[in-house]
C-alpha cells in the first residue's frame, strides 16, 4: 500500500482527502459508507490501478482526514 499517493483537494471552505493511485485515462472513483473511509477500499483500489485505471477514494467531509 506504499504506492497510494494521500492528497488534498480544496473545495470551497473544504479540504478534503483522497488516496490515489494509478496513472490511466479512465478514472474510477471509490465511495464509503457511513461510517467507513477510504481505507474500506484499499484492495481494490489496488487492483483497479493494476488493471490500468486511476482509482481515487475521497473521506466525506467529517470522516477519516477530511
């Protein structure tokens, strides 16, 4: 899991925290429940990227780094 890159993005008053992995075209994005974070998808995040995607999973705001 050392390849996952952790980023934050601004939006608005927000900043929010996404884990990210992957160089593709195509992205794929990974949304928790309540009250899960990005971590819920750590596997497949993985092996989405394996398979050629971009795969982002972002904290709802209030959750994890977010």
């Amino acid at each position: 899991m050392d390849e996952i890159q952790h980023k934050f993005v601004n939006v608005g008053a927000l900043k929010l925290h996404i884990a990210e992995i992957g160089t593709g075209p195509n992205v794929v994005v990974f949304l928790h429940g309540f009250p899960e974070i990005w971590y819920s998808w750590r596997h497949q995040i993985i092996a989405v990227a394996g398979a050629g995607f971009r795969a982002i999973a972002p904290d709802y705001r209030g959750y994890g780094l977010s």
